[in-house]
C-alpha cells in the first residue's frame, strides 16, 4: 500500500465482519487514511488485493468499482459538502443522481436523513453557514444517503470539541444499530475509539506494518502489542 | 388506500370509533419504486405492517414525513429494526439549533444592518489602505514588494494586446458615428477633434479601468478569497503581519502605475483606429494628425491621465476589498470575484461622474 506509486506499508491483512466498527489507528503520516483509500477502492493499493463486498476492487472495471462506489458511504475529514449547495441539496444529489426516485420521495429521503443526524431545522443552510460539528453531520447524512453496506469515517471527531466528538460518537453507534451498517474508521482520538470501535488496526510508521488487529481494550495492557500500548497510553492520557 | 400487488409498497388506513387512525403498511418498499399516497387527519395514529417485504430507508423515510405531526404516534407492532429507524429521525436532539425562520421585517432590517456593516467593512479597508501606504512610506510597513514587478506585468504588459485591441475599435466606432454626422454639416475634418478628445479625455482612461476591472479586479479578489479559504491571511496575521499591508499595497500600487501607461497607450491606439477610418475617406493622414494634436490640450490630457490613476486605484482596492472579506468557501470565492468586478466598474463610472462636475466647476 503506498502513495503515489511509493510502498509506504506493507503486511496489511485483515477480515471484517458485517455490522463491526473497525477503527484503524497510528501515528500521523503512518498512512491510514491512505489505507481507508485503498481499502475503499478510492485508491489502488501498489501490490496486494483489496476485497470488499465479496469483490477484488483492484481487478474489476472502471464501471464495476463506480458501482461498488455506489454500495459504500464516506466521511472525509474535512466535510467536503458541496459549498454551492444547500445541506439538504447535498444529501439529494446522490439520492437524485442513483435512484431518481420521484422529487417528493427524493426531499422525504434527504429530510429523513437530516433529520437522523439531528439537522433537521438547518436543511437550508449552505455549509458556510453552519459550524464545524454540524458540517460533520450533515456530510455523515450524505454518507448515508444511498444506504450504504460500509461506511468509511475519515477522523469524524477531527476539528470537534470533545462534547461534540462525544455526541458524534454516539451517532456513529446509533447509526450501526439502526442500519447495521459496517464502518471502517480512521481515527487517532483514543477515546473516541474505546467508545465506538469494536476492533482496532494498529499501524506503525517505524516497522511500516500493521502491528495489531485486536479489540481497542487489549491495547490498554501492556501485552502483544508493546507500540499500540505506548500510542494508546500517550494519547489516552492527552 | 392504495393497494396494487404484492410485491409493491402499499398503506392502508382504517379509521376506529374513537377516532384513532390505524395506518398498515406492507410490500416491499425500495428506493426509485413507486410509493403509495395515503392522508390522514387524527390525535392518534398506530401503525402495523402486513405482509412487509424488503424496505430499505424509503419506508423510514415516508413514514418519518407522514408521522412528523403526530406527537407519539404507536409504533410497538412494527419490526424492532423499523421503529428504531423511524425513531432515530425523531430523537436525535438538534444541540446546535439554527435561527427560525425570519419575517419580511425582520430580513429587511437585517439587510439594511448586512448593507451598513458592508460599506462599514469597505471604508475600513480603504482606511487601512491609506494607512498602509502611509506607514509603507515611512518604512514601517511590512509589504511583499517581491510582488510589485509581477503584478506591474499581469495588470500591464500582459493587458496590452486586449487594451490594443478594445482601443483601437473604440476609436473606429468613434469615427464611424462622428463621420456619419459630421457629414451632414460638411465638417468631416472635425473628427479628429471627436476622435482624440473623447479618448484623451474620457473613453481611453474609462475603457483601460472597466478592462482592468474585468481582469485584475477579479484575479485579485480570486487570489485573496483563496488565501482566506486556506486560512494564509489567518496564517500572516498569527506572524503579526497586516495582510492589507502585505497582499493589497503592492497590487494596488502594481495596478495603480500600470493602468495609466495603459490609458496613454488605448489612447493613441484609439486615435490610430479613428484615423483608419478618417483616412479612408476624405481626409489625409497629415490633416488628421495635426486636428487631433490640436484638439487635446494638455489640461485634457492631464485629465485623463489624473482619472487613469483614481481609476486603476479603484480596480485594484474593488478586488483587493472583496478578496479580503470573501467567504470561506470556493463558492464565496466565485461571489468575490464577480461582486468585486460590479464594484469596481460601478465606483469608476461613480468617480467618472464626479470627476466631470470637479473639471466642468474648474474649467478643465
């Protein structure tokens, strides 16, 4: 797996079931929201396979991965909602763009899943107009807008005071047990992840491998997984 | 009701003796698939499922929109999947609740405070223009003047060929229409006269400020706007540097110098397009050079040149002023850039006019 071209972490191997949150945690630049890329199909990985969905990304068609594209959900770190569009206008442009229900339908949808991330009084504001944790929700509505099997969460608590990280945590939980939507996280907020991961990826920038696949709490004892503990231990206590 | 196969999404509402509206749903309910109509009025609604297919986040979705004024309509007899769906929409607490909605006289007043606050902001920042080009001159302003000869090229060389260009057909336009009623009274040679003076005087400075609006303005406002939006003017006022004083005073002082030499330059270019017309018919290159030389007095040419200068002042601050105060976003990048060419054209035609009260007052 790499970056431009360039192998910047090897060894990575994992399974994940339906339903689980998986949060995949390191130091900055260790390349995790490179792994999200690959694992998505954002991205190729320079060697190796990325099966998602019963589906090997790195050897299907341009047209085969928009439409797996289509089956997962992203939260970028930074939003990335439609600056020209209103909140609601970006959560029914892939409900308009892929299922063309009728426009009623499409508004009800958008509303719908608005609402769920609590924003349902701000539907016609233009991200500029909102702050930052409500961004995050809104781009999280617009993750969800096409029901989406996987969900990938670039840092969701990234930018956000620790209430709010707290309450979008909370959702990402809810979200999972209403859907039972399965979600790969990026994240380096050890709370956040003791919270809501059921399993963690522990990548390392010295090895430039993927230490440890275990639950979060493991990485609390000093046992397997010496690196994790000491990243665990020193964000934990930040 | 509506109900049509079994396969498809259907809804059906039974209305008891005590009011209370059953509301049964069954089918398989997909997004893109035709979904029922039903309307009810009541206090009390349950609703059941009946033969409920698959259903993805449409069935949520539309019972979600039809339940919102019911206050706790009874969902216990649906799957434990679906109530949640439909709860989650209903229980997620807004923390940061936007503003409600305004009245007609609430949104005039707050667009008349946005109008007052807006020429406060403009007036500020010329305020810190002046002031920067006054501490600039005392040497105590920290301006990237690495920019000055780039900016000298962009807003100057680089104009010339559409500055030619729009100069030159200005001033054959100019003959066109003079010649047409000059002829009537037999008086061609006069045109010239009509020729240099309107170019000297007014077209050449207006014509170079309105192109310099169109390019330079907009690329100012375009460059600051996206330096807001990557957070550099925060970034160089976090270092204790003004950005006014950093970004605007080179552009400004570029564009400032540039669009005279400019306006001297569509001036001669224009009186060279009215003379290709002159000179097509009866007049001799000779006889039109020595009206137009006659008929541009130094005061007019002065004139001109003293507008050039307010003119390209005004370009530069319009897009420097909107770059500055753009929104955080790529579409209040795109809104800087246009506002700041509206501006810019709308204050140079203001100063244009004031400028020929002051020179008519003065005989100039």
């Amino acid at each position: 797996m790499g970056h431009g071209g360039k192998a910047i972490m090897s060894g990575i191997t994992f399974a994940l079931k339906p339903g689980r949150i998986l949060a995949v945690v390191g130091p900055s630049g260790c390349g995790k929201s490179t792994l999200m890329r690959a694992l998505s199909g954002l991205d190729d990985p320079v060697s190796g396979s990325s099966r998602l969905l019963g589906r090997d990304l790195t050897s299907v068609s341009t047209e085969e991965r928009e439409q797996a594209l289509r089956r997962l959900g992203f939260l970028f770190q930074g939003s990335a909602l439609f600056s020209s569009l209103t909140l609601r206008e970006n959560v029914e442009l892939p409900i308009r763009e892929f299922l063309s229900p009728p426009r009623r339908e499409q508004r009800q949808l958008a509303e719908y899943k608005l609402s769920l991330v609590g924003l349902a009084d701000a539907m016609d504001k233009l991200p500029s107009e909102i702050s930052g944790g409500m961004a995050k929700r809104a781009a999280l509505a617009r993750a969800l807008a096409l029901d989406p099997e996987v969900l990938f969460l670039d840092e969701p608590g990234a930018g956000l005071d620790p209430l709010t990280a707290a309450r979008m945590d909370e959702l990402i939980l809810r979200v999972r047990e209403a859907f039972g939507t399965t979600i790969v996280m990026v994240s380096h907020e050890v709370p956040s992840i003791l919270r809501t991961a059921d399993f963690c990826v522990y990548l390392d920038t010295e090895t430039g491998r993927m230490e440890a696949y275990a639950p979060p709490r493991d990485f609390l004892s000093l046992g397997a997984h010496p690196r994790a503990y000491a990243f665990f231990q020193q964000n934990h206590r930040n | 009701m509506s109900q049509t196969s079994p396969s498809q999404a259907w809804a059906r509402t039974e209305v008891s003796a005590d009011g209370a509206v059953l509301l049964t749903i069954g089918g398989a309910w997909k997004s893109g698939s035709a979904l029922p109509e039903v309307a009810f009025r009541a206090d009390r609604v349950a609703v059941r499922t009946e033969g409920l297919e698959d259903f993805d986040s449409c069935l949520p979705a539309w019972l979600h929109a039809h339940l919102r004024s019911i206050r706790s309509p009874d969902l216990s007899s649906l799957p434990l999947r679906l109530q949640s769906l439909v709860r989650m929409a209903e229980t997620v607490a807004v923390t940061e609740t936007a503003n409600a909605e305004a009245g007609l006289l609430e949104n005039l007043g707050a667009w008349g405070a946005e109008s007052g606050s807006s020429w406060g902001r403009a007036l500020e920042h010329i305020g810190h223009t002046a002031l920067g080009f006054l501490r600039a001159g005392l040497g105590r302003a920290r301006v990237n003047w690495n920019e000055l000869p780039l900016q000298m090229q962009t807003a100057g060389v680089d104009a010339l060929p559409i500055v030619a260009l729009l100069g030159f057909l200005t001033g054959l336009i100019m003959a066109y229409v003079g010649l047409i009623q000059l002829k009537q009274v037999g008086a061609t040679v006069y045109v010239a006269n009509l020729v240099a003076l309107a170019m000297a005087r007014e077209m050449g400075a207006l014509m170079t400020g309105v192109i310099a609006c169109g390019r330079t303005s907009t690329a100012f406002a375009s460059q600051l706007g996206s330096m807001n939006l990557s957070q550099e003017s925060d970034a160089l006022r976090a270092l204790g540097i003004n950005p006014v004083e950093f970004l605007a005073l080179p552009r400004i002082l570029a564009v400032s110098l540039m669009v005279p030499l400019l306006s001297v330059f569509a001036t001669f270019v224009g009186v060279l397009g009215g003379m290709v017309v002159a000179c097509s018919g009866d007049l001799s290159v000779d006889q039109y050079v020595t009206q137009a030389v006659k008929a541009v007095s130094w005061k007019s040419f002065v004139a001109g040149f003293i507008k050039s200068v307010v003119f390209g002042f005004i370009a530069a601050w319009a897009g420097c002023y909107r770059g500055h105060v753009a929104r955080r976003s790529a579409l209040g990048v795109g809104e800087a850039a246009t506002s700041a060419a509206v501006l810019g054209i709308t204050l140079i035609v203001i100063a244009d006019a004031v400028f020929a009260v002051i020179f008519n007052l003065y005989d100039i």
